[in-house]
C-alpha cells in the first residue's frame, strides 16, 4: 500500500518530512457509522428524502447523510468521531480519544450489528471456525487473515471464557459475536491508508 | 502531517506497541493508585526533565465562565464611585483614552457605546495581614486574605467575551486552536495513572465564541493530550461507558481487549511508527480502564456527611459547583494531572450579581482554605 513503510526511505525519514508515502488517517465520523452498517450488510442505500432526526442515528439504516446535523442536534455517536462543529465551516479535527472505543464497543449500533453479521456467517461457514475466521476479516476488514491472526481468532474462539458464558446460561454475546465485534474495533477498520 | 517532536516523544513515551495483553492481568488485580511517573521516572518531558524540582503535582483550575466583576471583588477601584456619571475624559484618567486601550475603555458600539462611569454596587473593605481589599459580596473569602493570592497585572486588548480564550490558550478564538495549559501539562510531564485520563474537564466550557471545545484542546500536540469531558452524573458520567443493555460481561470485555491488543499489534507490525496505532492501542486500554475507573470516581454518595457539608453538596444554591469541586479532588486522589473545572456562564449583570457571588463563595473553595484542609497541590 501507499502508506507501507519502506526501509531504505524509513532510514532516512522516518517522519515523513518529505511526504514519501501515504500518512495513514481515520475514516470520517460519518464513514464510521455507515461502514458499521455497510460491513455487516444492513446498510439502506435509498437516496433522497427528508432529514432524520439525529437521535435516530444508532437505530436507524440510512446513510450517516441523512442525518440531521444542527447546532445542538448532532449524532453523540458522530460527534464523538469528530463530527465538525455546526459553526465553523465544517472544518474537521480527527482525534483519538477514549470515548471513540466506548462507543465502538459499547454502543447497541456496533453490538447489534456484529450480532446480526456472526449469525450470517455462521450459518455460511457450517461451524468451521478456521473458515468463520477468514470469512469475518474479509467482510469486516476487506482482506484475509495472515496464519498468526487466523490462529489467535481460532483460540479465542475456544477459549475457556466461551464455555464459562455459554454455562452460565447468559443470554448476551457469544463468542462469535464478540470476534466480529473485536474487528469492528480493529484499527484497520477505522484507517485509511 | 506528523509532527517530528510528537513522532519522536511519542516513541519514548510508549514502550513498544503498548501493554495490552502483557500487563492487562496486573492492572485488572491492582488495587488504588499507582503512580507511574515519580519524580526520577519522568520519561516523556521534551527535552529530558523539568527545569527545577516540582512541588505541585496536578492541577485543579476553576474556571468562571463569563467571569465575575473584578472591581467589586479582588481589584476594587474606589475612584468609580468616586467619579460616577462622569465620563473617562472628565476625570484626571483621561490619558488613558489615548492608550492602546482605547477600544476597551471607550465603549462597545454594540454594547450601546456606554461612555459614563458606573458607581461600585457594592461596599469593600480590607482583609487580613496583607489589607486585601475586597468587595462585601466575598467578604466569605475576604476572611482567607493571607491565604489566596490575587494577580491584579493581567489586561487585555480584546473588549468582548472572546478574549475568555486568552486564559487558556494565550489566543483570541479567532487565532483557531492553540494547545491549552493542560495539555501542555500533560505533554510535558505525562500520566500518572492508567485508570483515567490525565487530562478532565467537568461542566460546560464556555461557548464557540469564546473557545468552545479550544479551550481544551491539545491542537498540535497530538489529540491523546486534550482534556476529556465527564459529566458528574453518576448515571451518565460520559457516552456508551456501558455496554448496551448490559451484553457484555466484565469477563469478555477483558477477554475481546485481549484480543483487539493482539489483532492490532499483529497488523501493526508493518506500521512501527505509526503514532495513530499507539494512540488507538492506548485509548483501547484506557477506555476499559474507565469503564469502571470513571463511575466509582464520580460517586459521591459514600462520602461522608462532614465533606458533605464541607462542600456544600446539600446545598440547593452550592450543589452544582461542589459536585464538581468534590469530584474534582477524588480525580487528582486517583493520579489526574489537570482537572479544569467549568462553571457558570455570561458575565455576571445586574441582579444576577448577589446571588452568582453566594453561590461562589459558600461553595468549596473558601472552605477548603478557611480550614486548611487544602489536599490540593495547586
């Protein structure tokens, strides 16, 4: 990729003065959330129509765009991705903040969707866990998994924390879920490089 | 574009690719406060350590958005009285119109371009050892006179609310983003703590006019190094601190930061230098840290009924402030560097003087002066 590191012009640059290759960057707030919704398949295409009501922005389908964007009725899920100000000319500043990981693994958006998206891909791979694994980084991250990530995805699959859940009975995640949900929160799935 | 001093410090600051997975077991089971950066373990001061051994070691700043009137408390200025309804060129200060100041001084046409001297509305007297004079609306922290001190050599050349920006950047906020004092706190002297932010802000920041979200911001210092809000409702103390409809055990979480820790330092691998990378793997940790860190910090319900008091959280006039002084002082307990408290907003007019000033000084800070019971290393 344009942002991978070369190691003769590292040498002599490692802070890019001279702009030799791509600085990697983070998605815009509102590419976050319709990337949540796009990866998983629940993304609503529809063009046109009316503005809807920024509280809508966690339940509902349409594109981040349609979204009402007003001086106190913005996304709390956007803003949090630095959404821009109202009222300075929509100029962004990118961060990275701890509340942005809150809201990717916290929120009903990120934790319905890798539900619905482990529940499809079950259902694909036949309970191969190996294929659930590739099949996971390619809908989620658009590329295959190397050995040693497949392998560490495979082993938390089984982990002992899968069966103390599933006897317990608990009627939240499981473990597929929370692997889908852990590459919703991967860098790569927020990084453009 | 990266910053070569951030690139650099930052490289310092982390030991590799963060500690997910490594030290996630140590952290889990620690119990208090531990303080990383002690005096000789300053690993990230540019340069490679302060100036002179520090004495303080956080900061709480209080921060009265719209402030109050100067003259009628700490800079009182009998001569007003003196030549009330008269205007400045009638008095023997006249010189001053000829001053750089003159569009502070000779009134805002927007304002209705008031030209005459307004009388004090309050009486004043001095206080203490040092003949403080302040106004009677804080004769409360008038009887702390030997204990507080008041800079009276600051002015500007800005007329409007704008120049709020000014303390906390050094800029106008049409100067844009500056970083403020306490991310440069924080940049220059790192966290010392792994549980919260090194760097809160409590209550509303004064609005885009007068800085907005400037007046926290680390701006080219790097976003890891700008104040984080938190609300004082233990309820909601910041968005999505919980997972949704509680799908998450505490187990997992643990478990899916694990491995997240892992996917990421695996893909990283290519991207050694990549400060967005560290920033993200560090907000991963601290995230989850706060999930727990934040609501037991904010809780104030098992404080006892003294420090209730002390603080004024019973107070239907003082609850507001103290909430935040209080919670305030539990983040600087548990190792926050820079806590900048906001409270209050537009100047202080008319009738609202009184009550503004009674709910300033019946609240904390007076009292934790007049019973010295100061633990703040301000």
């Amino acid at each position: 990729m344009a942002s991978t590191p070369d190691d003769a012009n590292l040498a002599l640059d490692p802070d890019n003065q001279f702009l030799w290759r791509m600085n990697s960057r983070r998605l815009e707030a509102e590419a976050v959330r319709d990337n949540l919704l796009h990866v998983t398949g629940m993304l609503d295409l529809a063009t046109g129509g009316p503005d809807i009501d920024h509280k809508l922005a966690l339940s509902s389908r349409r594109r981040s765009i349609y979204l009402r964007t007003a001086a106190e009725k913005q996304s709390e899920f956007l803003q949090i991705f630095d959404e821009p100000s109202v009222n300075e000319c929509y100029q962004r500043r990118p961060s990275v903040v701890p509340q942005q990981a809150l809201a990717l693994g916290n929120s009903e958006l990120a934790l319905k969707l890798s539900r619905i998206l482990a529940g499809r891909l079950e259902r694909e791979c036949g309970g191969d866990q190996v294929r659930f694994v590739t099949l996971a980084f390619r809908w989620v991250l658009a590329r295959q998994p190397t050995a040693a990530e497949s392998e560490a995805c495979v082993r938390f699959l089984s982990s002992p924390a899968t069966v103390a859940h599933e006897t317990a009975g608990g009627r939240g995640s499981r473990m597929i879920d929370n692997l889908v949900l852990v590459l919703l929160n991967h860098n790569d799935f927020v990084t453009v490089r | 574009m990266s910053c070569k001093g951030i690139t650099r410090r930052s490289f310092l600051a982390d030991t590799g690719m963060g500690f997910t997975g490594l030290a996630l077991g140590a952290i889990l089971h620690r119990d208090g406060v531990r303080i990383r950066a002690d005096s000789t373990g300053l690993q990230s001061v540019p340069g490679g350590g302060p100036h002179f051994e520090p004495r303080a070691k956080s900061v709480i700043w209080i921060f009265l958005c719209g402030g109050v009137s100067h003259v009628e408390s700490f800079d009182v200025k009998p001569e007003l009285t003196k030549y009330a309804g008269k205007s400045i060129a009638e008095t023997p200060y006249a010189s001053v119109l000829a001053t750089e100041h003159a569009n502070v001084l000779g009134g805002n046409p927007s304002h209705g371009n008031r030209k005459n001297i307004m009388a004090l509305q309050t009486g004043h007297r001095q206080y203490g050892q040092c003949g403080l004079a302040v106004g009677d609306w804080f004769s409360h922290i008038g009887q702390c006179a030997d204990d507080i001190a008041a800079v009276r050599l600051l002015w500007t050349i800005h007329n409007d609310h704008g120049a709020q920006l000014t303390w906390q950047t050094g800029r106008h906020p049409r100067e844009l983003e500056h970083p403020s004092l306490g991310a440069w706190a924080c940049y220059g002297l790192g966290s010392m703590n792994e549980n919260l932010p090194e760097f809160v802000v409590l209550g509303v920041p004064t609005g885009d006019c007068c800085g907005g979200a400037f007046t926290y911001g680390a701006s080219h210092l790097g976003p890891e190094h700008g104040g984080v809000r938190l609300n004082t409702d233990p309820a909601n103390p910041l968005p999505f601190i919980r997972p949704h409809e509680a799908a998450l055990s505490a187990e997992e979480q643990a478990s899916n930061l694990s491995l997240l820790g892992k996917l990421n330092r695996l893909a990283g691998i290519d991207y050694p230098d990549d400060p967005q990378l560290r920033a993200r793997i560090k907000s991963y940790e601290l995230a989850f840290q706060m999930q727990t860190s934040v609501p037991e910090t904010i809780d104030l319900s098992r404080e006892p009924a003294h420090v209730r008091r002390l603080y004024g959280l019973d107070g239907q006039d003082t609850k507001a402030f103290a909430e935040k002084c209080l919670v305030a002082r539990r983040l600087v307990e548990r190792g926050v560097r820079f806590v900048q408290i906001f409270h209050g907003g537009g100047g202080v007019v008319n009738g609202m003087r009184i009550r503004a000033s009674r709910r300033i000084t019946r609240s904390c800070p007076v009292r934790w002066i007049n019973r010295s019971q100061a633990c703040f290393r301000i």
